[in-house]
C-alpha cells in the first residue's frame, strides 16, 4: 500500500494543531489506501495471481529450488475481512474528525457530513478508474447493517411514553404512511401524464409503479430519525412520536412493496387483492410482533440460568434478537417490528437476572454496533450516489420532492384534527410542525429501490435518482435546519434530570390511585388494564423468567438499589468528601462514554444522609478513645504482649488471622442481606473474600490520623505489612463491639471518621467494592425506566 | 332530548353540581347510574361498606384510603352530590378556559388534584407528611415484601430528597415540587370524564 509523506498544511486552528495534522494526515492515508484495494475488489490483481500459479505449477514439473521467500504479498487471502475493516476504519476516523473540528457539529448533523465523505471516497474511487462496490448491496444492508441499530432502538425504547401515546403513533405510521403512499403515487402518474401532446419517456409510466414508488418514498426512516434527532434533544414526546411512526411503519412499507411489486406485472389490482392486502398487514405486523415477543421470552427465560456463566450473557440477547429478525425476514414479516418487540419483552427481565458487568456490555456493545451501523450506512449513501446508475428527469425529481413535502405536512396537519379529539395533552401547532418536518427518509427506501429489477422496471434508474434527491433533500436540506427552528420556535426540550425517589413513590402511588377511582367509576380504563397486566406479570410471568429471589422484588425497592448503587458509586468516584451537600448525583465518568449523549452541565456531589451534628461528636467521641487505648498499649509494648508474636510463631498468627477473618465475613453477609433482597450471591463470598485479602481500595483511602500507629514490624516478619494491618482492624472491630456495642467494621474505615457508625456506609462500600471495577449501569434516562410501567 | 332531561331531574341539584364541576349532563347522569348500582341499599347515600363491595378495589393496595377519601372526617355516608365533586377531581384540566378572580379554583386545577393526592397520604390533616405517615404508606404499597429497615431506608430517603426546610416532613409546597416534572394533568385524568 501507498503512503504518502507528510506534505500535508494541517487545517483547523488553536492548540491542536499538530493532532489534527495528524488526524488529517490518516484520513488522507487511508482514503487514498481504501481505494485502491478496493477498487481491486472488482479487478483482481490477476496478473500476479498468475505468477505465483505459475510458479508452483514451474515447482511442481521441474522442482527447481528457489530461493525460499521470506517475505511475500498475498492480498486475495485476506481481501474480504480486510476491506470490510477497512470500511469501519474509515467510517470511525470520520466520526472521530467531525468531532475535532470546532463548531462544525453544532451546525451540520453528522449524517450530512458522513454523506459528503462517502461522496469523497466514491469520488475517488471513480476518479481512480476502479469499479465501485455495490455496498449498498440490499443483502448487506438488510441483514447486517440494519439490525445492530434497530435493536439499539428496540432494548432501550422507552415503554411507558411508547405506550401512552400507542394510538398516535400507530394513526402516523398506518395511516400516515397510506395517505403519503396514494398521494405521492397518484399525482404522480397524474403529473406524468399531463401534456399528452407532447409524449415524454414519463408516459410510459404506469400507475401501478408510480404507486409502488410512492410506497417506497412514503416510509419515515428510522436511521435519519434517529441520526438527527438524538442532536436536537428535542422533549420527549415528539421524540417518541417521530421515532415510534418511523419504526411501526415498516410494516406498511412491506406490505404495500409487495403487494404493488407483485401486480406491477399484471398491471391490476383488484379489490380482492386490495381485501388481501390488508389482512396481510395485520398478519405481517402482529406476526412480527409475535415472533419477537417468543424470541423475547426466550431470552428471559435463558437468561435466567445464566448465573455461573456470566461472560456469555451478552451474546444470548444479541443472537435471540438476531434470530428474531432473521426468522421474521424469513416468513416475509416485519423484522423490524419484530426486533423491537424482542427487545423490549426481553428487557426488564434481562436486566434483572444479569449482572452489572453484562449490562454495561449489552449497552456498549449495542451503542458500538449501532453507530458504526449508521455511519456506514450514510458513508455507503454517499458511494451509491456517485455509482449511479442515474437517470435525472427533471419533472419527475422536483416533483417528487414537491409532493413530498405538501404529502407530509397535509398528512400530519389532517391526522392530528382526528387525534386531537382522543388525546388529553393535545398536539399543538409547533408540535404539528416538528412532527411533519422530522419525517426524514433515508437508507431504506434507497435499498428497496435498488431491490426493484430492472427487467420489470424499466424507469428503475429514475426512480433510483428520486429517491436519493429525495433523501438529500431532506437529511440536508431539513436536517440542518431543524435545530435552529428548534431554537426558533421554542419548542420544550428534553428534561435531563433523573427520576427521583419522590418521583417513584407518588407515580405508583398515583397509579394505584387512579386505578381505585376508575374502579369506583366502574370504567374499563387505561390504568384498570396496566394494573391487571402488571398483576398477572407479578404473578406468574416474572417468577418464570426471572431467578431467584429477585422475582419477588418490588418495583419500588429495585428502584431504590439501584439508586443507592450510582450514588455509592458516585461517591467513590468524586473522592468521598466529608461533608458533601445534596443534590442529584454526580454523572462524572459515566456519561462521557456515552457516544451519542452530550457530556452533562456539571457534575454536583451528592450524598448519603448527613448524620447529626450530637452523633458524629458521639462517634468522635469514640474513636478518640480508642486511638488513646491503643496507643496505651502501644507505649508498653512488649513483643510478649502482643497477641501473637510476629517474630515468632507466624503460624499461630495465622490462625488467628483466618479465625478473624471468617468471623468477619460472617458479620459483612450478614449485613449485606439488610438492605437487599441477596442479589446475584455468587459474587459476594468471593469478593468479600478478595476485598478482605489484598484490596488495597480498603485501605488506601483512609487518613492518616485515623490509623492507629501500626506496629512497624519491622521485617524480619514474614507478614507484610498489611496483615498486619489487617490484625489492628479486627483488634480494634472487636474492641469496639466489646466496648460500645457500635459495629465498626474494616472496611467502612475508609471513608473517614464521621461515617463509620452507620451501618448504611458499611454495606453501601461493600456493594460498592464489588463493582468499582465496573462503573455499572450509568445514569441514563433508559435505566430509570421501572421494570413495567 | 326529552328523557334525558327528565332523568335529569331525578338528580337533586344537577344544574348547579354541572356547574360547579364542569361535568355535562351526559356524564352526571352516567355517575348518578353508577352511584345508584352501588348503593345497593337504595338509601340515597353511599357507605364505606358499598364501596367495599367492589372487588377490584378491595385487591387495590391504598384501596381503604381511596374510600375513606370520600367521606369528609366524621361523616359516615357520602351523598351523590359529594361523590360527584370528589370525581370532579379526576377531569381533564383545561388549559384556555378563562376564568375570573371570583370563580374559585375548578376541581380539576393542576393544584387542587395534588391537593387530593396529598391529602391521602396527610391522614391527620396537619398539612405535613411525617415520616410516619410515608410509612404508612410505603407499607401499604409494598404489601409486606419487604423488610422494616428496607422501610426505614426508603421513607429516610425520601424524605431528605423533598424536605427543604428540614423539618423532617414533607408539606403540600414541597410534595407539589418534588412532583414539577411528572405530567399531573395527564396522570390524573379519568378518560371517560373528559
């Protein structure tokens, strides 16, 4: 491979100068590097294929020796993995550049800029006379590329929203997407068939066609959804509004594709098929669900077993979805409806059966695949694009475009006078707006088009051209404006503030009250069925699918766990102050890994309950004369004085050591089962075990004052220094149960003399050191979701 | 319609309960049909008993609290016209209805449904949720699945997060604060009463 010497002026200003020379330099590497292999993907270096035939083939007959080659190129053994790397690579150096520019994201959604990049390279490719590759091959789009995002979408679809505003999704994505299909496709065939004096290739365009071009134009993509509104951080409930219509209307698409594709040949359809169709998208869209709510129980109940083999958690719930997608591809059902469903049947009783460590994975790992997705898919739009085949008529592009847009905005505009009538928190105008213009197509209707064979569509490259205008046009055109129009219209954006204990309670409270009142009413309501879906789910279904004794946990107290966790966490994390104020818990590290999310406004401290002012003095107090006790006993010492001589009988102290250590462990599980129902207790024994052994987080930490001056062995000893240290602990625990009946343990010293008292510490640090390694479930809007709304 | 209105005025004091509640004839004939079916003693009046009889509410874990919620402090029997207002309560708040300063606040009042609300956890009318009380509730929603201390915890919890003048209990300004982001209107709504 070429590479080229830095000659390069770096762009960009500031600081960072010779990093974005740097970057820029790779980019252009690797650019100029990905073409050429690539291109060979379609021109096989045969000529030196040949040699190395040749060669042996010479070997063979003649057995002449040669010279033994100690180093050789062979690129055909390694073309396909590597050029697929070499994609990703690509496609994340991108993403990774966007970001270094300054303000160059706040301005243009990265879709727009991953576009032009894919441009670039098919640019290049073109320019260096090499065939490009089909990428955008529908075989790849549809089984590899799109999955990874629509799980993402699916596990960490936010149920109760989803599920309030059901109805209004489900008019935008069936109905919506009907209106926009016969709209767009039966004016369109009406403008192609104006001036009959003057015949145009359009004539020849038949209705069915346009019809199924209009189907195929109609649908809202979830991928530029997705991609542009995680930028806006628009409020929620037109998130879910836009997000949910573009995931739910896949159904339609399907149907209404197969079924126009299906008659394009004959050239009618007949009110049968018509009838036909209509039960195919029931079967179609509920089939879908079906197969992914059974994909979604079999999750659960597999994972429910999982708890010796904790490493391959992750891959039950990535290969069930992916099964669930693919069986439902296979019986023509929606796959993507078919993945959320996975997804979000499998997620709450997933999530309490697995352990932290595999939850952090799921996360990342969804997070990781379904960007790399997305940006492929837009680099791969832009390649596509320059491929052509094109076909640019003009009447039919700009009309096409046109009708888009009036299609959508009658659409929403009609849609939300019906649904206004049912709805307690109307739609408002702004709303009706944001709704209409975030309907963004994308990479789904490109790939449906490309599906369509040339054999039956002879307009199939100008359909191809509309399509990818259209989709310009709209991730460009109205991807880059929708954030100041955002700004503009002031529209409510998303709360960022984490659920509250508060929250929690009065919520299910409110719940609860509402179902009594509706009970009283004697009205069959809203609350009445959640409150019977969540009984029977209380009942039988979770004590199926989820182990142990965590299916009995309440909701509520689940909740409060987890909340402790992050704020243990989150208190290890920014240092264990004395005296922290309370506010919301700081999001520190956790929030900066997150691709997508933006880093939060500042981290605040919080904490655990501050204890009066009488008990720390008591608690003082206490230690106080403890440390005089010690340091007593200290002044006459005597190595026969000691409990176990550390120069001698190491043995003994052994015994000692292990006598202690077991009545400790004793006192922690007893602690820990306090406060919660024993999750996951494989972890504890050994952890606990470890912890006491050679933790040094246990000991790190703690002031200096506090420690009672150690008998400085001085080492001839075979103990190191932090058996011995070890030995104090558990001198002084014992005193201070002997003497004050207080219960201060080990390892709650760390975090300073004012807390150890409190029992809450003691467990909260053993839970805590059980997951520093890992930071655990993140602050994140999805975890505060309640198992079941 | 000319059954309608004379069903109507089966009903002591429509007009001014339709009034006062915003309610429309169709949906106080409605309740009145309902209150009638409960009370099943045909007294004209409802007791805690009637209320009872409902299945469903006696599965519901705050059910005794909800029924206790209609009648007033000593009263034994709530009559159709307190029935009504209570419900009133559970109506969907409406955003552009105008209303002059001599109109006291309607039931459905983002304000007065919290009130209601925060009335069923203040048993003792003090105008504070002690922690005893939270307790007391905690215990009634958690049904005994979980242990006093995990009780202990959770109440401490709450408390500290709500209570802003560190009195160690929880006022109506308070509860109304720690509730600002939840969507009352939408929480508190019966469908069927819109």
């Amino acid at each position: 491979m070429p590479s080229r010497t830095g000659s390069h002026s770096p762009t960009g200003t500031g600081k960072s100068l010779p990093e974005r020379g740097l970057l820029l330099l790779m980019v252009l590497v690797l650019l100029e590097g990905s073409v050429l292999p690539l291109g060979a993907a379609s021109s096989p270096d045969i000529s030196h294929q040949k040699n190395v035939d040749n060669h042996k083939v010479e070997d063979e007959k003649n057995y002449t020796k040669k010279a033994f080659p100690v180093l050789d190129l062979d690129y055909h053994h390694i073309q396909t993995p590597f050029e697929i790397s070499l994609w990703v690579l690509l496609a994340s150096v991108m993403k990774l550049g966007f970001h270094m520019i300054p303000r160059l994201p706040g301005i243009v959604p990265e879709s727009c800029l991953l576009i032009t990049v894919g441009l670039l390279v098919g640019g290049l490719i073109k320019l260096a006379g090499e065939k490009v590759p089909p990428v955008l091959d529908s075989q790849l789009f549809f089984l590899c590329l799109l999955p990874p995002i629509i799980l993402d979408a699916g596990y960490f679809l936010p149920i109760r929203p989803f599920m309030e505003n059901l109805g209004t999704i489900l008019m935008f994505a069936v109905v919506g997407t009907l209106w926009n299909a016969f709209f767009i496709g039966g004016l369109l065939y009406a403008v192609c068939q104006i001036q009959p004096a003057n015949p145009s290739e359009l004539h020849q365009l038949e209705i069915l066609p346009c019809l199924l071009f209009g189907s195929i134009i109609s649908a809202v993509d979830p991928v530029a959804v997705l991609a542009v509104f995680e930028e806006i951080h628009i409020n929620e409930l037109l998130h879910i509004l836009v997000f949910g219509e573009s995931l739910l209307n896949d159904a339609v698409t399907v149907v209404l594709y197969h079924l126009f594709e299906e008659y394009s040949a004959a050239g009618t359809v007949t009110v049968l098929d018509g009838f036909l169709g209509i039960i195919s998208f029931l079967v179609v869209s509920l089939g879908g669900i079906l197969v992914g709510a059974i994909y979604g129980i079999l999750t659960a109940f597999t994972s429910r077993f999982t708890s010796h083999t904790r490493v391959i958690e992750p891959l039950f719930v990535f290969v069930y979805s992916y099964m669930a997608y693919l069986s439902a591809e296979m019986f023509h059902l929606s796959g993507i409806m078919a993945l959320i469903a996975c997804g979000a049947v499998m997620r709450p009783y997933v999530e309490a059966n697995i352990s932290h460590k595999s939850h952090t994975t799921i996360k990342y790992f969804l997070k990781m695949w379904s960007s790399v997705s997305e940006t492929l898919i837009f680099i791969f739009l832009g390649v596509a694009t320059v491929d052509g085949p094109h076909h640019w008529n003009w009447t039919f592009v700009t009309v096409t475009v046109i009708l888009c847009l009036v299609s959508r905005i009658i659409g929403v505009v009609g849609l939300t006078c019906v649904i206004n009538k049912f709805r307690i928190v109307k739609l408002t105008t702004k709303d009706q707006f944001i709704v209409a213009y975030g309907g963004m197509r994308g990479a789904i209707a490109f790939s449906l088009g490309f599906l369509l064979k040339k054999e039956q569509f002879p307009m199939r490259e100008m359909f191809l051209t509309a399509i990818i205008t259209v989709i310009f046009f709209t991730v460009f055109v109205q991807g880059m404006t929708i954030k100041p129009l955002v700004e503009l219209l002031a529209v409510k954006k998303k709360q960022e503030a984490k659920r509250s204990i508060n929250e929690e309670i009065h919520t299910q409270f409110l719940d609860h009250l509402l179902t009594g009142i509706e009970d009283i009413c004697g009205h069959y309501g809203h609350h009445h069925w959640k409150d019977k879906l969540n009984r029977f789910n209380k009942k039988y279904v979770k004590k199926c699918l989820i182990a142990g004794e965590r299916s009995k946990e309440p909701q509520l107290i689940a909740f409060y766990h987890k909340m402790e966790m992050k704020q243990a966490i989150d208190l290890v994390e920014s240092g264990g102050g004395v005296n922290l104020p309370s506010a919301v818990p700081s999001t520190v590290s956790m929030q900066n890994i997150q691709p997508k999310k933006p880093p939060p406004a500042k981290p605040v401290e919080k904490a655990l309950p501050k204890m009066t002012k009488g008990r720390e003095e008591e608690i003082r107090q206490i230690l106080r004369s403890n440390l005089q006790k010690t340091r007593q006993r200290l002044r006459s010492y005597n190595r026969h004085t000691l409990v176990a001589d550390p120069y001698e009988d190491g043995f003994s102290e052994l015994l000692i050591k292990k006598q202690k250590m077991i009545e400790l462990e004793k006192k922690i599980q007893h602690m820990n089962n306090y406060l919660t129902v024993p999750a996951a207790p494989p972890d504890s024994p050994t952890m606990c075990r470890a912890r006491l052994a050679s933790d040094p987080q246990a000991y790190s930490s703690k002031p200096a004052a506090e420690r009672v001056p150690t008998i400085q062995v001085d080492l001839a000893s075979p103990q190191s220094p932090d058996s011995v240290n070890l030995m104090d602990e558990f001198r002084r625990a014992d005193q201070q149960e002997e003497d004050q009946g207080l219960m201060m343990k080990p390892p709650s010293g760390q975090s300073g003399p004012n807390r150890p008292g409190e029992e809450d510490r003691g467990r909260e640090q053993q839970k805590l050191t059980r997951c520093l390694s890992d930071p655990g479930p993140s602050a994140d809007e999805e975890e505060d979701e309640p198992f079941l709304p | 319609m000319g059954s309608k209105s004379s069903s109507l005025n089966k009903i002591p004091n429509a007009q001014e309960l339709m009034q006062e509640t915003g309610f429309s004839a169709a949906h106080i004939l409605r309740l009145y049909e309902r209150f009638e079916f409960l009370d099943v003693d045909q007294r004209g009046e409802l007791r805690p008993e009637d209320f009872g009889a409902i299945r469903e509410l006696s599965m519901n874990p705050i059910g005794d609290r909800i029924i206790s919620a209609f009648f007033s402090p000593g009263k034994e029997a709530v009559d159709f016209a307190s029935f009504v207002r209570i419900l009133a309560h559970f109506r969907p708040t409406e955003t552009n209805r105008t209303r002059d300063g001599a109109q006291p606040e309607p039931a459905n009042s983002r304000t007065r449904k919290l009130k209601f609300a925060f009335q069923l956890y203040d048993q003792d009318r003090d105008g504070k949720i002690s922690r005893e009380e939270l307790l007391q509730v905690l215990r009634m929603m958690l049904e005994m699945q979980v242990t006093e201390e995990q009780l202990q915890s959770i109440a401490e919890r709450a408390i500290q997060e709500a209570d802003l003048d560190q009195d160690d209990a929880i006022s109506f300004d308070e509860f109304r604060k720690s509730l600002e982001k939840v969507d009352i209107d939408h929480k508190m709504n019966i469908r069927f009463l819109s």
